[in-house]
C-alpha cells in the first residue's frame, strides 16, 4: 500500500518531500533509493520473510523510517521496538555501544548503515502480496496489563489509510507529522497515509520544534496528546504566526475543554479530537470546539465503522443510554497474534468490544465517558473519572489531573484525585470550588509532579492507586 506508492512519486514528483526532519528535508528522489539499499545490506544479513516478525529499534528517525520501509519492500513483518514476543530484534546502536541481551538480536552499528547509504543503488523486485498476509504487528496501548499484539495485513492497511486519508482531509495536507511516536498505531499509519498521496511524513519533531515547521509549511497534520499539547502550549516561542492550513489531531485521552479553547486561539483553530484504538483504528471524530457542551463527546462515528453501545447481555441500546461500545468494519481487526484467549474475550462475532462506557446522544454524536474497569462505586453512587476531571483540568494553574479510585476500608472506594500543579495555582481555591459542586463525591488529593501516562496520553491508573496504598499504612487503610 505504501511501497508502490513511494516508487511512483520518485518518478512522478522526485524533488517533493518525503520526510522532513528538524533541519533537512529528503526527497522521494532519494527516499527510495535508500529503500532500496538498506534493504539490500538487510537481506545480505538474512532478514528475510522466513525469519518471521521482526521489532525495529533505530534511534534516528530518518532510519528509522527508511528501515520500516525496507522490512515492508522485503516482505518481512515489523512490529515495534518494544514487542518482547518478535522472532528478531533489528537493533541500530550508536558506535560502540553493546548489544541488549536476550533472545534473537540483530545488534547493527551506525557505521553498517552509513556504508549501506552508499551503496551503489541496485532496486529491488517489487512485490505482489497476499491482501491478507500481515503487514505489520502492532500493540494495543494498555495501562493496567501486558499490552497485547494485533495484525494488520496489506488490506486492512488499505482499508485504515484510505479511511484516515477522509478523516484527516489528506488531499490538502504537505506534511503529516505524528508526535505521538512512529511505533503507535497512529505514527505508523501517518507516515503511509503521506506517503500515498506524495506528501512528506514528518519525523524528529518535538513539541519545541513543531512550531517552526508549522510557519514554514503552508499546510500540514500534527497528531499530538492532550499532554503533548499542553507541553507545546507552554512552550510556544514568543511571535510563534503558524500557517493557516494546520491542523491538530488529538487523540489517546479526553481533551479538556479549557486545554481545547487555549489551543484554538493561540495555535490553530482547526483542532480536531478522535477516538479508536489500536485493534479497530479510528472510529468517531469531530472539531474539538464543537464537542465543548458535552465532556467526553468524541465526534461522529466515520464511514468504514459500525459502531453499537450494548447492555451486559449485547443488545443493542437506544440513544441515551450507557452501555460497552463495541465496533466492526473492514479497519477492525480480528483478534490478537497468539493470544487465542485474550481474542474470545474482546472479539465476539466480528465485533470487537472495546470495554469502553458510553452513549450515543440524539445528534449522532458519540460520549465516551470511561474504561468500564475505572468505574467507582462512591458512596453507593457509579462514578467515572472524567465526572471529577473536567471542572478541576478547567481551574486556572492545573496542569493535569487524573481521578482513580483506591480501596480503603472495607474495601469500598475512595475517590482519589492526583493534580499536577503550574504557575498560578490557587489550592484553597480549588478546594473550596470543588467543594461548590452539586453531587461532586469526597475525595483525597495526591498532589504529584507529573501524572503517569503511557505513549499515547491515556493515565496509568493502576500506577497512582498501587502507589498511594504503598505509602498507606499497615494500621489504617483507609
């Protein structure tokens, strides 16, 4: 889906580019003949497709990039760096650097790539896979388990670009640059969506030099977190004028409504928030600033999902009401790799059941408003975190907070909130504000430096519970 494509625009636009990278840019002129020659060096270390799955580590995002695309022009799977269950491990290491131990590792230096750069180009065969044979092995982005391996074969990354090429508005986009990481779902799959349409993937970048690419392109995509975002926000060089033609894609958690407003005015209005997951990609979106009347609200579900939100028993509930969302179409995975009893219990007759809580409101619009395992039960009430999330992220000199529960005595839940502070903050005030709103339940503060989040912005509650009731008592739980 991708590698002919690359081809094509090596002929058709040479001097378009590719990749653009903080301080050069590479053309698909000389994008595909890297391809072609790191491809090459790989086979004559026998990466081949008989070697099976193969992770790829390379620090350097050029690389990193022109190596994925040389594991796919073989036929050889890829999956992330981090995937502990891959046949072999591709590792680029700086000089002298030693080897990670453990397992098959390919362990290759900066010099063996240097040298394979300037090889003489010889192009290799191109290929004719099987529609279902796996492309690429991803993981899900769990916070609380073991994340777990999902396949995506050549046509369901047809089926994930071509959908995310309407979603994002690609035909109008230079650049797609993808800050949550090239081993995300999302990472990956910009880089193919760019490179189907001739545009360039953005790589490298950070939140402190997205912005100078953002007033030197006329239009571009950036996929941040809610974190990342506020990260930038904060960081945002004085005179900062972007283009008009950006966009900012929010994804991997709620976007708070003050975070989304912030935005709106001091980077681009064209803020737009997403909801999917790795096993069905994306499934609802919208603008940002229309979903500011209703927390949680995710947009409307895209064409290519069939989306339904289902009782315990799995029927179908009318609008209004909470129930799992649960999701089929051609973008949807089937199950998990290997993992036969982790696919029964998510994947039920071509749906797969994200064990997201949530409703579908009259307009069409979809409301997540939780994982069903952060449910809390407070005071006899069901609460989810982002009831008591969203007025404490719109208080000024919060810069993040997350709300999770933590058994105390008897084993009943406690609310819990852990707050991240900035400049500005007023304590008392919060607290007393807090303490204004009708029905918000009793809680505990953990006043922390950062709250934990995985690669993709989602809270690792798990991480904040296990640490209170580790700095709790033996004597008084609670």
């Amino acid at each position: 889906m991708f590698d002919r494509p690359i081809r094509d625009f090596a002929v058709w636009t040479p001097r378009a580019p590719a990749i653009v990278l903080p301080g050069r840019s590479v053309s698909y002129a000389e994008f595909d003949p890297d391809i072609d020659r790191l491809g090459r060096a790989l086979l004559d270390l026998g990466v081949r497709p008989e070697r099976g799955v193969v992770s790829l580590a390379a620090p350097d995002p050029y690389l990193q990039r022109a190596l994925l695309c040389a594991l796919a022009r073989l036929g050889v799977v890829s999956s992330p760096s981090d995937d502990e269950a891959a046949d072999l491990k591709l590792v680029l290491l700086p000089e002298g650097q030693a080897a990670p131990g453990g397992g098959d590792v390919l362990a290759l230096s900066e010099s063996w790539a240097r040298e394979a750069l300037t090889a003489p180009h010889r192009p290799l065969p191109v290929l004719d896979p099987d529609p279902e044979a796996i492309v690429r092995v991803m993981l899900s982005s769990g916070t609380t388990r073991r994340p777990k391996r999902v396949a995506a074969t050549w046509r369901r990354t047809v089926s994930i670009t071509l959908g995310n090429i309407a979603i994002y508005g690609g035909v109008s986009r230079n650049v797609w640059v993808p800050m949550t990481g090239a081993d995300s779902l999302m990472g990956y799959s910009m880089a193919v969506c760019a490179w189907r349409l001739g545009a360039a993937a953005g790589a490298g970048f950070s939140v402190a030099n997205l912005p100078s690419l953002m007033e030197r392109y006329a239009t571009g995509i950036a996929v941040v977190t809610p974190t990342l975002l506020r990260t930038m926000l904060a960081a945002l060089p004085p005179g900062f004028q972007p283009q008009a033609g950006w966009r900012l894609q929010s994804g991997g958690s709620a976007l708070p409504v003050a975070l989304a407003r912030e935005a709106a005015l001091r980077i681009s209005p064209d803020i737009w928030i997403g909801y999917g997951a790795t096993e069905s990609s994306c499934l609802a979106t919208g603008p940002a600033l229309a979903m500011t009347d209703t927390p949680g609200a995710v947009g409307h579900v895209v064409a290519g999902a069939l989306v339904d939100i289902v009782d315990e028993a799995g029927t179908p509930l009318p609008d209004g009401q909470s129930g799992e969302l649960r999701v089929r179409g051609t973008r949807t995975a089937s199950g998990y790799v290997g993992d036969p009893e982790a696919t029964e219990a998510v994947f039920r007759d071509g749906w797969y059941c994200t064990r997201d809580l949530a409703h579908r409101r009259p307009d069409g619009r979809i409301v997540v408003e939780g994982r069903l395992d952060e449910r809390m039960i407070v005071g006899g009430r069901k609460l989810m975190p982002i009831v008591m999330e969203e007025p404490v992220h719109a208080h000024p000199g919060v810069a993040d907070c997350a709300a999770f529960a933590v058994p105390g005595k008897a084993g009943l839940d406690q609310a819990w909130l852990a707050i991240a502070i900035a400049q500005g903050f007023d304590r008392e005030r919060l607290l007393a504000d807090l303490a204004r709103l009708p029905d918000f339940p009793p809680l505990r503060v953990a006043w922390i430096d950062e709250i934990p989040r995985n690669a993709m912005g989602k809270v690792e509650r798990a991480r904040l519970r296990d640490a209170v009731l580790a700095t709790q008592s033996d004597g008084d739980p609670g």
